[in-house]
C-alpha cells in the first residue's frame, strides 16, 4: 500500500493557499502571540517544539488562536511518528473548526499508510462534508452573491486534486481491508460520501461482493436495489442481483430481466480511465459470462432446459479463469444436460465440474454417480 501512497505524495504536500476552508485566525505582528510562535517555529528539534507548544497553550489558549498551535503539535507529533497524538490533536482541532480542510488533508495519509482504516474514513468523510458545505455555503452578510459564487468555483477548483485523492485513499484502505464485513461497510461508506468518485463503481461491486462473502445476503440485495434505483442501467449491480438471484432459484423473473438487461448494457459500457485495455476486456468478459450464466440457471430452475444449455455453454469459456464461478456453471449444465438425457454430454461436464475447486463438486460427483460415473477416455492402443 505505500507504494501506492507515494505516487500520490506530491498531491499530499500542501493545499494551495488560494483554497482556504474554515477559520483563518489573524495573530497582530511583533504580539507576545506573535513572538511565542515564532519561537515554536524556529526550534529544530520536535521535542523542543512539543515543549514550546505547551507554554504557549498555557498563556494564550484560549479562542481561534488554539488552533494554530494545533496544527504545529501535528507537525511536531507526526514528524516524530507519534500518530496517536497527531491524530488526537486534529480531532480538537477540527471540533473547534470543522470546515479546516487542510488539517484533516494532512492527517488522512499518516491514517492510511500506517492501515488505520477508521482514522482515514473519519478525516476523508469530513472533508467530504466540508466541501459540500462550502458548496451550499450562502454569500456572508454583505457579500455579492456573483462574487461569493464565482470565488467558491475558484476555491473547489484549485481543490479538485485534493478531493479525488481522499477519494482514492479511502477507496484503497477499504478495499484492502481483510474481514469481508468490515471491508463492506468501510466501502459503502466510501460509496456514500463520494459518489462521483471514479472508483464508485468499482467499490459498490466490491461491496456487493464482500456482503457475498459475509454471509450477509439480506445486505448484498438491499445495497444493490438501493444503486439500481438511483442508476437503473448500472449493469454491474444488474449482473450482481441476477447471479444472486438465479444461484438462490429466486425471483427467477426478474434476475432474467436484470441478465437480459445487462447483456445489452456490458458491450456499451465506458472504460474507467484508470483501467488498463487488458483489464477492461477482463472485466467485461466476467460480466458477460456472469449474465450469461444467470440466464442459463433461471431456466434451469424454470425447467425450460432446451433454453438453458447455450448461455450456459457461451458463458463457460468467459467463466474459466474463475474457479467458483466456472465449477457452478459447469455443475448447472451438466444437470440440465443430464436431466434431458444427453448423458454422453453431462459426463464430460460433470467430470470437468468435479476436478474444478469450488462449493459445486459435490453437488457435480451426485449428479455424475446418479448417470453412470465419470466420462470414460478412450483406452490407448499398444504399440
């Protein structure tokens, strides 16, 4: 993960200066104020300035200024690696001013290069929120409205950078998070702060997964209805409901219409801009083959078995690279094919389904013992 960190560390250095959010406290030229910061500043050693922060706090900490003592004690505590203390400190400061975006921008990548999901989530959430409440923030009192509009697009502009990197660092510590229920949540939450971001998509599919393999199936559906009724034509979370459906043998109606559906979708579908070509057509092929393989179990469960064997054969190639998804297609084929008799057929797949590791062996090795056993190969001829 730090090497991911790095290739973003030129965005983490400062937040431009045209970009001010929050307070901005005004400390009088040559005031003792003036002078006991000065001081702070000059120490080299982070220990001396910890010292020195401490005396000012006990004369001056009272009001706004706080806070930029605040801001040093993080400089200081990060600089020697005591996170624990920067993070506490930007929690004061931010309850004191919860618009400052450049104290919660520099706390979000000392949160999430040392793995510390909820520190990141609460410092990229924040700053989700201060934005839009600078971007609804009506002119002050006696400020022209044009010029309040005109100076916010200049301000979310010069932060736009800023933005999507949180947005990706929340992203990639919820994705690399192990628990599947943690990884979850942490990703719907990402999801719900920054919708536009161009990892969205790919999170709700890794959140529709991770619920998958929590167990918590109720959750699974409700979070992809929930983006299908703000996107209809999301063919992830169409192909996402219509395998969970069609491998559940429920709602079988509607997971052939969500398969139908994204059949027509996939082939339109963008590329996001970070996706290399390789890993677009990757993509694409998975989802493709999940369609197709819904398709083929909806009728399989219908018992419209002379519809079900050839999305279930296209999807087969598409599926290989997937042992779970490729051993439920091969077991569901070689069912319909052994229900309609074609017994030859459903050996050869059911052999294949038995020799693939996934939940769907077993299930495969009853069937194959119920038509005879596995496929049997020709016997070589002696020389």
């Amino acid at each position: 993960m730090c090497r991911f960190f790095l290739l973003f560390l030129f965005l983490a250095l400062a937040v431009p200066s045209s970009a001010q959010m929050g307070m901005q406290p005004i400390v009088q030229s040559g005031s003792p104020e003036d002078r006991a910061l000065r001081e702070v500043d000059a120490a080299t050693n982070p220990a001396q300035k910890i010292e020195l922060l401490d005396k000012f706090m006990a004369e001056f900490g009272k009001g706004d200024i706080v806070l930029l003592a605040y801001e040093r004690y993080i400089s200081a505590y990060l600089a020697v690696k005591q996170y624990g203390k920067a993070f506490e400190y930007g929690d004061k400061a931010l309850a004191l001013d919860p618009d400052n975006f450049g104290i919660a921008y520099t706390l979000i990548t000392p949160a999430a290069e040392r793995g510390d999901a909820e520190h990141a989530f609460a410092f990229g959430e924040r700053i989700a929120k201060m934005v839009e409440r600078y971007r609804a923030a009506p002119p002050p009192e006696g400020a022209d409205p044009e010029t309040w509009e005109e100076r916010k697009k200049v301000t979310l502009n010069s932060l736009q950078d800023q933005v999507t990197y949180v947005g990706q660092v929340l992203y990639t510590v919820g994705s690399h998070v192990s628990g599947p229920a943690t990884r979850a949540a942490l990703l719907e939450r990402f999801v719900a702060v920054f919708p536009e971001s161009p990892f969205a998509a790919d999170a709700e599919l890794l959140v529709t997964d991770a619920y998958g393999q929590a167990g918590n199936l109720a959750r699974k559906v409700a979070f992809a209805e929930k983006v299908l009724a703000r996107n209809p034509d999301n063919s992830n979370m169409l192909v996402a409901l219509a395998d969970h459906f069609a491998a559940q043998g429920e709602q079988l109606e509607r997971a052939e219409q969500y398969a139908r559906k994204a059949l027509r979708l996939i082939p339109q579908a963008e590329k996001p801009e970070y996706l290399a070509e390789g890993q677009w057509a990757q993509r694409k092929s998975l989802q493709t083959g999940l369609a197709r393989s819904a398709l083929g179990q909806v009728y399989v469960h219908l018992v419209r078995d002379g519809e079900a064997v050839e999305p279930l054969r296209q999807a087969g190639p598409l599926l290989k690279p997937y042992p779970f998804y490729y051993g439920r297609n091969l077991y569901f084929l070689g069912f319909v094919l052994a229900r309609m008799k074609r017994t030859t057929e459903a050996r050869e797949v059911l052999t294949e389904a038995v020799a693939v590791d996934s939940p769907y062996r077993q299930r495969a090795q009853e069937t194959l013992n119920k038509i005879g056993g596995p496929a049997r190969r020709p016997a070589k001829k002696s020389s």
